[in-house]
C-alpha cells in the first residue's frame, strides 16, 4: 500500500500518466476535462515533460501522431465533440501501427450537446472512431482509483500492441474527488521500439510510418494481420468485474459511473429479496462476450443500463445469442440516472412488486 | 572522377513523378543538403498527402507519411519529442495552404524549430488537376473551368508574405526551379533553412514555385514559360524573412 491522495479525476488521469514514464501531453481546452491539461501544464515542466495546448484538436493528435511515431510515449485527451475531431488523426495512427493513449471524459451529444456526464460515445469509441476496418482498446474506470490503475495498464497495452488505447471516462468521474494510491503496477514486458522514427544515426535502414498501400493486396495482407492482433486482444485483454452474478435472475450490465449508481440499484432489489446481478464491463473493446455468455443459461434477463439511448444492447445481445430478452434503462443528454429509477425497472423486469 | 552522383540521401526507388514535374528536382536539392550537412541519420521527414505523399519511398531518411495538411502537427510531435533530430515536411499547395492552413500559421507562430519544403505548382496534381489555394486568377482548371474568377472562388494566398508577419517565423524565402541560376539559389535557400533549424533559430521555409506540366496540358518547356510570365510576377521571387540577417545588422 503505498500513499493515499485525494484527488480529482481528472488530476489522476495526468499524474497516472506520468507515473507511467509518459513525458508528451497535446491537448486543447474543451469542458469538463480542461483541469487534466491544467494540470500538466502545472506538472509537466517540473518532471522534465511537455505540455502543449495546439491549435485544435485535429492538430493535437497529429501531434501525438508525430511523437508516437517517434517512439515516445504520448498522450491526449478531449471530451465528445474535441473527439469526433480528432477521429481522422485516430485512423491513420491506427493505420500507421503506432501506439499513443486517448482520454475521454464524455458529455452529452449530439453536436455540441451539452457540457454534463454522459455515456453517448460508446458507438462511437467502440465501433467507428475513424473511417477503416478498425478496432482500438477502449476501457472504462468507474472509480478514481481505477482510473489511476487503467492509465498505467493503457500505456503498456498501446506499447505492447502497437494501437491506441482509449480511456472512456465520463465527466462525473472526471469532476468527482475520491482517494486515490497510485501504489505499485504489475510490470508488463514493453517491446523496443524498433519502427520508430528517430534518426537512424547511420546504424540501420530508414524507418517509415506510413498508412498508405497503394496496392490492394497488400493494404487486405497489412489489414489481416493487424487482424489476427485483435483476436490476440480479445483472447487476452479482456477486463470486467462482477458483483452478485452467480445466481442472478436479473442481469444490470452497466461500465462507468453508471455502473456505481446501478449497484446500489442491485443491493437495493437484493434487499427486496429481487436475485439481481451487476455485470461491469471494464473493457469495452474487446468487450467481455464469453464472460457475459456464461451468465445467459441462469439469467431471466438482462438489462444494460447506461447514460445513453442503449448503445451497448446490441453487444449484449451479440456475447448472449440472443439467449434472454435484453431491455435498456438509461437517461441521455447530461442526465444522471438515479438508483431508484433502475431499481423500478429491475423490480418491474423481476415480474412487479411481490 | 565523379563529377555528379546520386544524392546519398535518396534511394534507388525510382521516381513516379510525371515527365517536365519540378518534384524530382526539389526532392534532389534537399537530400543533396542532407548529404552536404551530413544529418541523414538524425533527419525525421515528413510527408504530405497530394503527389509528393510516396516521398517516403525517396529518401533515406526516416519519413512519416502525415494525414493530409497535418505534416507541420505531426513534425511538431517529433521536434518536440526528440529536440535534436532535423524535422522537415515536404508539403503542396492544396497540403500546406488549403486544407492544412491553420497547422501552417500555427506552427510557424509557436516558431516551431522545423523547416517546410513548399512547392506550389498552383494545382492540385494528385486528384487531377482541380483549383488549388494558389491558383492564379483567371487560371482555368478542372473546378475552375471557365478560369478562377476571385468573386466566386476567392483569392489565391500568398504564403510567404503572411508568415514572415509571424514572429515565430524565422526565415521564409519564396524560390524557383525554372532554370539553372535559381535552382542554384533554391539549393541555397533550403540549405539556409535547415542552418536555422540546426541554430535553433525558429521555424523556415521555402517556398519552391514549380511547375506541373501534366495538369496544365502544357509540355515540360511551355510549362517553364507559362511559371516564369505568370506565377512569378504574381509571387514574386526572394527572401520575405531572414532573423539571421536582422540579427547580423543589429550586432
């Protein structure tokens, strides 16, 4: 156990990442993340680091394009609209196989939406952040303390696999204060980087980083293999976390800080004598499928709850087969939603009040 | 003896650019200062999107290929991450002063130690020859075909004289490939601009007006002319900022 430390969210987000030997930070002030490039603006000199705020976020993860391609570890981070920006530069570092961290804290949408939490990213983070046959690892903290832990894991899994890694947080997690120890990581083994173009000081042939293929064949060759490194992801990397599953009838699937606000739901309908389960996906890409198909003989049904419209039914109907019915509860736009809400649900999915 | 070599600093990847292009000459000049300077091993290339995008397959040194107008972003991420290496773009109108233009002026405002190699042939070749940011007024092309008419499509930029107004801006110079006299000064120029950036001096660039013979439907010699009598008037040759120069009159 090292030493606890009260701190924001957002805070952590900066301090995990220079725990993590990260020295580059390009980002752009957009709320309600703006106390995270605050906050390295403050730090990063003092720990020899760099933090620069750029023009826009198109030029921030082009940024982070160049100095991940140099070989160094880099991040950004935006919230919901700053992303939809920074997707272009997103395809061509996934394209481009080099590997950086993304953060974001989400608000509502679409457009400019609003500036309160929301989950209303969740396509966009985990389907289609860029134009390509794509994937990227997307995880989801619902804690501080899980933030500080998923940043350190972040930048050894974009090392390890050459990819972006995102940290899908949400703007509540980012505002809120909670202790926080930083403690020790598990050690990973990171490859050296021998792609990286850093000058090739006469000892070796040039390095290129590149998305471009001209030819078909070779660009379906680059794709396929890149392919074979997601099923790698999804065999491996998987992360979740359970509470009250084993015999659960009614099955609340919820990340982020939703997840928090429907645990309570869970222990309440618990107390009414409801058999209700908390599945948490921590990994949203690759998402828990045989971990949440496990569930699907045992369970009545399930119900994703999440500040969007249901944008993850579709995954949990996918893991499950279509097994049970799946049924959403969320609130959208900036809305929270409270433990009673879900509660009524799960009451009402466990047949009504007894 | 050998009288004239290939650059080092260029592979034997032969070039794909259209017979009568002024790329290969430029892409020549920049690796010969690469040789001369003897930097090849710590020179980071960035390359745009628009002809000039397989750069990377040129030159020996380490190249990034850049979504398109983003190289100045992206040399930025290496000059800051490793100070010491030589950052260059390599850059085209539509690249560098169309969908790129804010990457262009910010970068040279924050003085980022880097140099840009810009060549403005006044259309954008890849696609096929449509209206450029520097397209000349009255120059018909494939989206402009009647001629560029500035009350519909605008003006063209002038790049050289808007950065030198920047005080990140170290040296800016505007030059030509068209005969032998100024590729010499050409050579010169981008030799100047990489001194800069090896000085820590700021950012540079050179701006090469250059010729497209292929999307212009003219040949490589008519192409030569129709630059000299109607893109150098309206983007006149010369040094629009040089902080070496003022430094040295006010010692």
């Amino acid at each position: 156990m090292g030493e606890k430390l009260l701190m924001k969210g957002n805070e952590v987000l900066g301090e995990a990442a220079i725990r993590a030997g990260c020295k580059l930070f390009f980002g752009y002030p957009i709320t309600p993340q703006t106390e995270l490039a605050e906050y390295l603006a403050k730090k990063m000199p003092k720990v020899g680091g760099l933090c620069l705020q750029a023009e826009s976020e198109v030029a921030a993860i082009n940024m982070v394009l160049g100095a991940a391609s140099a070989g160094e570890r880099v991040f950004t981070s935006s919230s919901s609209p700053g992303v939809s920006l920074k997707s272009e530069g997103i395809s061509y570092i996934v394209g481009s196989d080099v590997p950086c961290v993304i953060v974001n804290v989400q608000r509502g949408g679409p457009g400019l939406g609003g500036i309160q939490p929301a989950q209303s990213d969740y396509y966009q983070a985990t389907k289609a952040l860029g134009h390509g046959d794509m994937h990227f690892i997307v995880l989801a903290p619902a804690y501080v303390q899980e933030i500080a832990t998923l940043m350190g894991e972040a930048f050894d899994l974009a090392d390890i696999y050459r990819m972006p890694v995102m940290i899908l947080a949400d703007g509540a997690l980012g505002q809120m204060m909670e202790p926080v120890d930083f403690g020790e990581k598990k050690q990973r083994e990171i490859p050296e980087k021998t792609w990286a173009c850093n000058g090739h000081k006469n000892q070796r042939a040039h390095n290129v980083v590149n998305s471009l293929y001209i030819s078909p064949e070779v660009l379906e060759e680059v794709v396929v293999e890149r392919f074979k490194r997601y099923a790698e992801i999804e065999e491996k990397e998987v992360l979740f976390d359970e509470y009250m599953t084993e015999d659960a009838d009614v099955v609340v699937v919820s990340y982020g800080i939703t997840a928090r606000i429907a645990k309570t739901a869970v222990k309440a309908a618990r107390e009414k004598g409801i058999k209700a389960g908390l599945f948490r996906p921590i990994s949203l890409w690759p998402f828990p499928k045989k971990e949440l198909a496990s569930l699907a003989d045992k369970a009545k049904c399930f119900l994703s709850v999440e500040m969007n419209m249901g944008q993850m039914v579709d995954d949990i109907k996918v893991a499950i087969d279509c097994k049970k019915p799946v049924s959403h509860y969320g609130r959208t736009g900036g809305v929270i939603p409270t433990p009673d809400e879900i509660l009524a649900k799960i009451v009402e999915l466990n047949g009504g009040e007894n | 003896m050998i009288v004239f070599d290939k650059p080092k600093a260029l592979t034997d990847t032969p070039f794909h650019y259209c017979p009568g292009c002024t790329h290969g000459i430029v892409h020549r000049l920049v690796a010969e200062v690469i040789d001369e300077m003897g930097i090849e091993g710590n020179t980071v290339g960035v390359a745009p999107v628009g002809c000039s995008v397989f750069a990377y397959n040129y030159f020996n040194c380490d190249v990034i290929q850049a979504p398109h107008g983003r190289a100045p972003a992206v040399a930025t991420g290496v000059k800051r991450a490793h100070p010491d290496d030589f950052v260059f773009t390599y850059q085209g109108d539509g690249d560098l002063a169309a969908i790129g233009t804010a990457e262009t002026v910010h970068s040279a405002a924050r003085g980022e130690n880097i140099t840009i190699i810009f060549i403005n042939n006044a259309i954008y070749g890849m696609t096929g020859g449509q209206m450029a940011p520097t397209t000349l007024p009255g120059q018909v092309t494939t989206t402009s075909p009647y001629g560029r008419k500035p009350e519909i499509q605008g003006n063209p930029v002038r790049i050289c004289e808007m950065l030198s107004t920047l005080e990140g801006t170290a040296f800016a110079q505007r030059v030509a490939v068209d005969s032998v006299k100024n590729v010499k000064a050409a050579k010169a120029a981008i030799r100047k601009a990489f001194e800069v950036q090896k000085n820590k001096q700021g950012f540079s660039i050179v701006e090469v007006l250059s010729t497209c013979p292929t999307n212009w439907g003219l040949s490589p010699l008519k192409a030569i002319e129709w630059l000299r009598e109607n893109m150098i008037p309206y983007y006149p040759l010369g040094v629009y900022k040089d902080k070496t120069e003022e430094a040295k009159v006010n010692e």
